[in-house]
C-alpha cells in the first residue's frame, strides 16, 4: 500500500506523551474518565463477552484493555510505537490479555476483511488525513451483522468553543493543540461515509462536560463530542464510488473560527 493514512505531527504528539497514557491525573484524564461510559454504552449494546474485537487507533490501551477484561478476544491497532509499548507493558503488567500490532487499519483490512463480530475506532477519525478510508477499512473488518463504534467531535463553533478553547486554552483538560478545528467531523459527513461503506446506524450519543462537577456523560445532543453505533449489512451491496459533486467531502468547507 503507498499511501499511508497518517499525519507525522498528529503521531508526534502522541509518542511525546506516550509515558503519561495510564496517569489518570496526566493529559490523558479525560480518555479516563469517559472510558466507563465508551465501555458500558458499547458493550450494553453489543455484549463484548466472548467477542472477537478491533480497537483501531487504539494509542495506550485504555479502552483496549478494558475490553478485553469484559471478556472479548482483543486486538488493538496504532501507528504510533510508543503508546503500544505503553499499552503492552501495562496488559502484561496487569494480566490483561490483549494483543498489539503497529499497522494501520487499511493495511490489516487487506487481509482480515470480515474478521472481528465488533470494531471500535474512538477519538481517531479527526486525527488522520482521510476519515473516509479509515471507515471503510473498518466497516470491511467487521463480520457481515457485525458492530462498528466510532466517536469524534463536531465541526461547529459550538463544538470549537467547547473542545477546543474551553477545554484546551480555559480548563486545559486537554493540552493546547490537541484538536485542528479544520479535521472536525460533522455526524451527517460521517453517517453518509458509513452508509457508503455498508454501515447502518443503530445508536447515537453525545459526550457533555459539567465544568463545575468535572464529570462527563452521553445524552442525547450531538453538538460537540458524539459516538455513533453501526451495524455491518448482512447483504452487501456492491460498493460504490463517492460522486464528487453530490457527496459532502469530510473538513473541505468549514474555516476555524478565530482564536
């Protein structure tokens, strides 16, 4: 494969910080702190016990991990070497069972398509160059009836107001930098690439912050950070090819708000 569906400065960060991934108290505190609710939205809906499961984008094995301790046979997938250093340490450290590969979820689609009963991809999609070709990797991953989870944050001043200057540059729960407002994804930009990929939704919820409890919870709005559900066609159809003039291309319209 030539290309390589990755941006070296969005990888850099996240090898700078790999040592801090399991400090609830690090810049990683919030994938902390919503990883119950991941956990139990997922697995209520597609019970993980006994599962074989892809976590795509997968950095230091939160999630992962806590999969694998539900039950389910898990394979977790980064670019990044450090955070799965990180994260096989820590399985090994605490007897979790969970297995690592350096490689890209288009690169393993070509030899694992319909493989995995559930695949996750949470907190990714606006880190990479082509959303679209991560969605479709992944929705060929899963096995035909099979579940696809991906979260990401909305594009819109709204969303950029709360995930991007409150809470890097106000509240600084998450390090300034974290998030390009230009690579947020709208939830109809990433229904319709699921759709085109064969993915149908089942589930959607959005992520909120109470700044003065500091906890976070899913409701119902989709504004600013959202998870949606998918569920693999039993039948595929025939994959078709995106038409440029009808299709809503990810990040291609919006400006970031002033900072």
């Amino acid at each position: 494969m030539d290309f390589v569906n990755f941006d070296p400065a969005e990888l850099a960060k996240f090898q700078a910080l790999a040592d801090r991934w399991w400090d609830p108290r690090s810049e990683f505190r919030p994938l902390h702190e919503i990883n119950p609710l991941r956990l139990a939205w997922i697995d209520g809906l597609s019970p993980l016990v006994e599962r074989k499961v892809l976590d795509v984008g997968c950095g230091g094995g939160i999630l992962a991990e806590s999969m694998a301790r539900k039950g389910a046979d898990v394979l977790g997938i980064d670019l990044a070497d450090k955070p799965l250093k990180v994260a096989a340490l820590h399985a090994q450290a605490s007897g979790a069972t969970v297995a690592y590969r350096e490689i890209s979820a288009e690169a393993l689609a070509d030899g694992c398509e319909a493989s995995f009963d559930v695949v996750t991809c949470m907190e990714m999609l606006e880190h990479v160059p082509s959303p679209d070709a991560v969605i479709k990797a992944c929705a060929r991953m899963a096995k035909p009836g099979g579940w696809v989870f991906f979260s990401t944050i909305n594009r819109t001043p709204w969303a950029w107001l709360i995930a991007i200057f409150g809470a890097e540059q106000v509240l600084r729960i998450l390090p300034r930098g974290t998030h390009d407002y230009r690579k947020l994804i709208r939830p109809d930009e990433l229904k319709q690439a699921a759709s085109r990929a064969g993915l149908e939704l089942r589930d959607q919820r959005g992520l909120g912050y109470n700044p003065l409890t500091r906890n976070f919870r899913l409701h119902r709005s989709l504004r600013v950070g959202y998870l949606l559900a998918m569920q693999k066609n039993r039948r595929q159809p025939a994959m078709k090819k995106a038409s440029s003039s009808n299709q809503p291309r990810m990040n291609e319209t919006d400006k970031a708000p002033p900072a």
